[in-house]
C-alpha cells in the first residue's frame, strides 16, 4: 500500500517536472519569436508570414506584444555628429540658425578639395567636423526601390503598382497616401541602415529619391512608359504633385521626410537605344505646352527638392544645336532656376551622364571640359561609379573652365538639402529618425496597396455583363497565359523587396477556395515573347470543356524596360505589329476563342497593348487591364473579376489602333500629323485616353457654366449632376475637358483638354453633384513662343467619363484681346498650383 502511494507520488511529482520544463520552453520560444519578430530592425519575413498565418493580422501580433512588453529598443545613429566639439560649437551645427545659414557656414569651413569630393553621388566623409559619408543613391517610383543599397537580410517592404497604373486611379489623394507609406518606409530603411553599419550611410539608402518620373507618356513604344503616371500634362501634374507631396511632407514642417527628385528633364521620352547620344528637336511650343507642365508643377506647386536631367539632349529656337539636358544652360539655369523660381533647388545628374557628354553626345572633347559644362549648368551632383566631377574638377578649376565660387555654390545646395533633411540636427528634434521597422510591411501598408492595385485596374469590355463572375455558375476555369503564374513581372522596375508577390493565378485560386470549382493552369508559351507555339498544345487541352477560360497576356522587361523599347517581334517568322501582344500571343487566343467562346482577357504591360484584331471578337466576353499592379496585383485582379471590387481606373494614355498611328520615336513635335496623344492626335483609337468601364451605369446632366462670358484673367465655374443609374454602388472618374477655338494659321491648339477630375464613390440611385473651377492658367493656350496667353473666342466645357464618347457640354465665352496669362495677378501660374 505504501509502495503504491509512493509510485503514484512519484508519477504525480514528474508530471510536475515535466509541466514545469514544457512551460520554460514555451516560455522561451515566445521570447524567441517576439525577438524574432519585434526587436529584429529587419523584421523576419518568415516569422512575419507566420504571425500572418495564425490570425492573418501580423499588425494584431505586434501590437498585443507590444502591450506586453512595450516598444522595441531602437536607437538612431546619425551620419553626421554635431554633438561633440569641435564643430558642436559652429553655426553649421546650430538648429536654432535657418537652413541656408548654416550651409553657408560649412562651406566657409571646407577646403576646396573638400568641396570638391562632395560633389559625388556617394559622398565621402569629412572627419574633422564629424561629417560622415553620405548615399545619394535611391529610388521610389511606385514603394521604395531596392537600388541604391546592400540590404541586409530580412528587410521586407511595400510595393505598390506601376506608375502607369497609379496614373490610371486618377486619384491624387490615394497617390498622397501611397507617398506617404513610401517615405515612412524609405526613412525606416534609411535609419535601420544607418544603424546596422554605425552611421555609414553609404550603404544606408539616401534619403533623396529619384522619383517621381513626370515625363509624358509621349510614344507608345517607349520601354519606360510604365514608369510614368500617362500622357497628359494636367493630369501628369496633378498625380505627380501628389506623389511628392507625400513624399516630403510629415508631421513636423521644419524638416523633408524624403526629398523627392522630378525626373528626367525635360524633353525625354525615348528611343531608350538611343538615349545617351540622342538630342530632341522641340519648339518652344511643345516645350512649354507638353513637356515643362509636369516638372512647372512639381517646382512651384509641390515645392520638390532636387530635378534629374535627362541623359539625353534637346536643341530649341534659343539653341539651334543644342545641348545636353545636364549640361544645357538654358534649360537648367533659365528655365528651371530663373522661369520656375528655383535658385536653390539641387539637380542631380543621371548615372554616367557627365561621362556622357564627352563619350556618347560628343559635347566636351575631353573630360575635364565635360565636368565644367556641367557644372557651370548648375548640375551640382555626379551621379555615376566613375564619377567624373571629382577627378576633373580640381584641373578645371586650374585652368580657369570653372570657377572655384560655382563648385561651392553647387556644394553648398547639396548640404542644403541635407539639412532639410535633419541630417544634421539631434535625433531628438528630428522624429522622422525614429522611424524604424514597425513601419515595414504593415497590414495598413499592405490594405493601401491592395486599395491602390484595385484602383489602378481599367475595365475596356465586358459584353453581355459577364463580368463579374459569378462562383456558383462555374465549374472548370482555365487559367492560361504567360503572365498567369508570373510573379516577378507584376512588381515592374525600380521595385522593392516584398514579403510576398499574388501571381493573378494565385489570386484566382485565393477567390475560388472553398468553393466547388476546378481551376487548371497552363502557360501557353514559354516566354512573353512566345517565339512559337510550343506549349499551344497542353493550354488548348484545358480549354475544352472550361465554363470560362481567362488568359492573361501581355508584357514583361524583356519586351519593354529602360534601355530597351518595344520593338516588332514574330510569330514562326510572321512579323505582328509593334503595339500587339509580342510574339505567338495573339495566336494562342486566336486558338482558344477558337475552341471555347467564353474568354476573359487580362493584360500585364506598361506602355499601351493593341487588340486590334481581337478587341471586338464576340468570343472574348471581357478585357481587364491591370498594367503592373505590384506584389498584390494577383488578389487585385481576381477582386475585380469576381465581383469583390467594381473597377473605375481609366486609361491614362491613348490606346492606337496600330503602330501606323504613331509618328517616328525620335520625332517630338506633338502636331506632326497624325499627331500624339489624344490632345493633338487626329485619328479614331482604339480605345481613348480617359476611358474605362465599371459594372454600373453613370448619367450625366444639368451641366451649368457660370458665366458664360468672361473677360480674360476672369474664372468660370462649372457644375453638373452624375447620377448613379445602375444596380450596386461604385466609382466614378469624373472628367472636365475644354474644346478650344480653332485660331486661323495657328496649329498649336489641342483638339481637347483635360483640366479637371475627380474620383467619387456614388451609391446606386444616387445623385451627386460636381463642381470646378477653371482659372485663367488652365484656359490659357501656348503660343509658337512657349507663352501662356488668354485667347478670345469660343469655348466648348465636356463632362464625363472618358475624353470621347458621352458627354454633356456648354459653351462659354472670353471676350477682349490677346492676354498673357502672366498678367493676371490672381492667377495661378502651373497646372498643380
């Protein structure tokens, strides 16, 4: 009896031990996790996606252990250190001082060669005034890129849609919020960076970024057509503006979040073969009417810090031979510093471009006078690895090419910036340094890309309603295409580290699971450029017996990139049309409508694709344009096509009908016949710029212009109604286009004008009211001498949902002479003013 009590307390006390030592390590493990995923400035992606897949709300895990155990342990390590004497004591130093003095100081405390060395891309130190190295070397066109640095391992970030595609949301405050989460992101990379290499920041992702891209969207052949936001000046500057809006301004005013960098000005947009050599013949109309408008905003409306030229060149009536974009004067100096009101803004040349001007452009016969030019252009910065600046500037300024007073005056805006910055002020004043990786990867980050994504998805055809698919009336779908599963290609150029990337097939089978359909998979072609046939045979098997088939097609880098523009390709020796799906593409679907009349087309591109052979065929039911919408861009897609989400982009850009439409890549007047853009082109499109349906109907009425006759410097008002007709809610891309008078012998006035837009969600049944104000700088039309000048005669206001088709319109008046908008004080003088 005894020996069983003592068996059974033995057993009892083991029990014990063993509860005891399972709760250690569970104990353990969570400390283990929370370091893993908390402390750790990267942030684990792995136990990042496992916090998701617990809850699927990594934000719920980080913040319960936060109110367990508080924030993490971050402390920032700055590049320069005003801290410790001696320079603690020098103005340069002094917060209290304004930005402008204390640069002036530094320089004053700098030896020429000193100066000189600043002048680099990746800058060096300055050791005895505790000035450490700085990068200049970053990019954020859609998220932050990962150029620029050596990331360390772990480090997980946004990344959005392509431009073109954030061009297409027509929603410039969803692009304000897009900058926002971007900055957020880049300072947290910035400080995380700075701190794992003790305040090196040559690795550290410089908190300048060469975005945002406002080159118009000119040729549809230009292999970076992704990169930007369309091919209109208004809404170039309003998207843009908003951009770096987001990108700059925080919470604190005194300091830049991040310093945005407009690129590439001005006149550029193609052949990228060419790019390095090439200069534009442009008049001073085109100039000032097409090609300045975006960069004007980005300068006197959004207040951007730093301007990229070109590596290209232009020549003009005030330069008949012209010059390279980064060593040209007048574009730099007179229109930028002097036109635009910019003394101090920094300008940053492109990668190799001072090298360029010697090697390629042929504009300095030695590298010596090729820093000079450009220096004495005011390009203050030499971005490149074999940076020509401070190898050549020192014997430049010997032999009298430079003077020593220019370099400093370009040196001295470089640290300017980067006092704006609070790269030189305690972290204790400058909260943007204590961004660190709670930032990274959020679910908020990742629900406004999705927001953004979705956004960006144009709707061009959806015959009998087919769309949105309905999960109960299905059961095979065949996924087809050789952009289905493709993941990498969704993220577009300049992109970041993503935890994660939804291929439109993984977003399909994520909309369907659970539910009774079969969803099968084949690529189709090996490639996007789909030389031949092979794999025709295992997609067309699938087909068969599908109840939908939906193919995603398209482009990727391979086809357009920077460097690399679109280009004929073939077919098994049959040559297709430049603007069509590359290669066999359009053979596949000829085959599969073929067989199964039921086909849903998706398309991954940047720069527009022509369906002009299958557009209108009655076996594809829809056609969704999703251009590179990111690493969600797959969730984005099947939203759309099962209903979850009621698209409303619009196209940014015109879609021709055929290559034959467009005139040669390297001639840039916007009038030569037949014309570019839907503002000067003359032919019927394929589909129009502004254009996209959605899965209700909007009306149109009451539209009102007040007064309907104005003198000029005078503004108009304009109002409507937009009546949601349709059966479920959604938005609507409102647009507000003005038809000029024909002026006789004048051949610079556009067929039609954007000059106003707005996206709403309205509820079905419901009214909604818009109105706009159209003041003296938007009425106004560029002469042959790049003036903006208020011109009398009879006006035409449009409104509706695409820049043809339905509209209603009003006629208005100006009244009196010929008038420079200039001289209209009340006036704003850019299109994002």
């Amino acid at each position: 009896m005894a020996r069983g009590c003592g068996r059974l307390l033995w057993r009892c006390r083991l029990q014990r031990r063993r509860i005891k030592r399972a709760m250690v390590a569970l104990s353990a493990l969570l400390v283990a996790f929370t370091l893993l995923i908390y402390w750790n400035p990267a942030g684990s992606v792995k136990a990042r996606n496992f916090g998701k897949n617990l809850d699927g709300n990594w934000d719920s895990w980080r913040n319960l252990i936060r109110s367990l155990v508080g924030e993490p342990l971050f402390t920032p390590v700055p590049s320069v250190d005003c801290q410790s004497p001696p320079q603690s004591g020098y103005p340069f130093c002094d917060p209290s001082l304004g930005p402008e003095q204390r640069a002036t100081d530094l320089i004053a405390r700098l030896t020429l060669d000193e100066i000189i060395n600043q002048t680099t891309s990746i800058a060096p130190d300055i050791p005895r005034l505790g000035i450490g190295p700085y990068n200049w070397r970053s990019n954020c066109l859609h998220g932050w890129s990962k150029s620029g640095g050596h990331w360390y391992s772990g480090l997980t970030w946004t990344v959005f849609a392509a431009p073109v595609g954030l061009g297409a949301t027509f929603n410039p405050a969803l692009i304000k919020k897009v900058g926002q989460v971007t900055a957020d992101e880049g300072r947290a990379l910035h400080n995380l960076m700075l701190a794992h290499f003790d305040g090196n920041s040559t690795e550290a992702a410089g908190l300048n970024c060469f975005s945002p891209n406002v080159n118009l969207l000119r040729d549809p052949r230009w292999g970076r057509a992704q990169e930007t936001f369309g091919e209109d000046p208004y809404l170039l500057s309003q998207i843009g503006a908003a951009y770096t809006h987001g990108l700059q301004e925080g919470d604190d005013p005194k300091y830049l979040k991040v310093a945005a960098c407009a690129k590439h000005f001005a006149v550029h947009s193609g052949p990228e073969e060419l790019r390095m050599e090439f200069r534009a013949n442009v008049s001073l109309h085109d100039l000032y009417d097409t090609y300045l408008p975006a960069f004007k905003s980005q300068v006197l409306g959004a207040k951007v810090s730093q301007m990229m030229p070109a590596y290209s060149g232009m020549r003009c009536k005030y330069q008949p031979n012209g010059a390279p974009d980064a060593a040209n004067p007048f574009l730099l100096k007179t229109v930028l510093r002097q036109q635009f009101d910019a003394p101090n803004i920094s300008i940053i040349s492109d990668n190799g471009a001072i090298i360029g001007t010697v090697v390629f452009q042929k504009f300095a016969s030695n590298f010596e006078e090729g820093a000079a030019v450009c220096i004495n252009a005011t390009t203050d910065l030499d971005l490149g690895f074999d940076e020509i600046y401070p190898h050549f500037l020192p014997s430049a300024v010997k032999d009298s090419l430079v003077s020593a007073e220019t370099v400093k005056e370009s040196v001295w805006r470089s640290f300017l910036l980067r006092i704006r910055l609070g790269d030189f002020d305690p972290s204790s004043m400058v909260p943007y340094q204590f961004i660190n990786s709670s930032h990274l990867d959020t679910l908020a980050n990742q629900e406004l890309n999705l927001q953004a994504a979705r956004e960006s998805i144009v709707l061009l055809k959806n015959t009998l309603d087919t769309l949105p698919l309905s999960v109960d009336g299905i059961r095979k779908l065949a996924v087809i295409g050789p952009n289905a599963n493709a993941t990498r290609t969704l993220l577009s150029n300049y992109e970041g580290i993503p935890s994660s990337i939804t291929s439109v097939l993984g977003g399909i089978e994520d909309a369907v699971n659970g539910s009774h359909i079969e969803v099968s998979y084949a690529p189709g072609c090996a490639s996007v450029k789909c030389p031949n046939t092979t794999g025709f045979k295992t997609a067309l098997e699938l087909v068969h017996d599908a109840d939908y088939v939906v193919l995603v097609m398209g482009l990727d880098s391979t086809v357009e990139s920077e460097g690399h523009d679109r280009a004929e390709t073939t077919c098994e020796s049959v040559e297709h049309d430049i603007l069509a799906l590359p290669g066999c593409q359009t053979e596949l679907v000829e085959e599969v409508i073929y067989l199964n009349s039921r086909v849903i087309l998706v398309l991954i591109n940047g720069g527009p694709v022509s369906l002009s052979t299958l557009h209108d065929h009655k076996g594809i039911l829809g056609i969704v344009e999703a251009f590179y919408p990111g690493a969600v861009g797959g969730t984005a897609v099947a939203d759309v096509l099962f209903g979850k989400y009621n698209p409303a982009g619009r196209l940014p850009m015109t879609v021709y009908d055929s290559i034959e439409d467009v005139p040669a890549a390297t001639n840039y007047d916007m009038s030569y016949p037949p014309g570019r853009t839907y503002r000067y082109f003359g032919g019927t499109p394929l589909f129009a710029f502004g254009y996209g349906l959605s899965y209700t109907e909007f009306t149109y009425s009451n539209l009102m212009v007040s007064p309907s006759t104005i003198e000029p410097c005078e503004s108009i008002k304009v109002s409507f109604s937009v009546q949601n007709s349709g059966e479920i809610g959604g938005d609507e891309v409102i647009q507000v286009y003005v038809d000029p008078p024909k002026i006789s012998g004048k051949k610079f006035i556009p067929n039609r004008q954007l000059l106003g837009f707005e996206r709403v969600f309205i509820k079905s049944s419901v009214v909604h009211t818009s109105s706009f104000e159209l003041n003296p700088y938007l009425l106004s039309l560029v002469d042959e001498d790049g003036e903006h000048y208020l011109f009398p005669g009879q006006y035409t206001v449009l409104a509706g949902g695409s820049s043809d088709g339905a509209h209603v319109g009003e006629e208005f008046t100006i009244t009196g002479s010929i008038t420079n908008v200039k001289d209209c004080p009340k006036s704003p003088q850019c299109l994002a003013c």
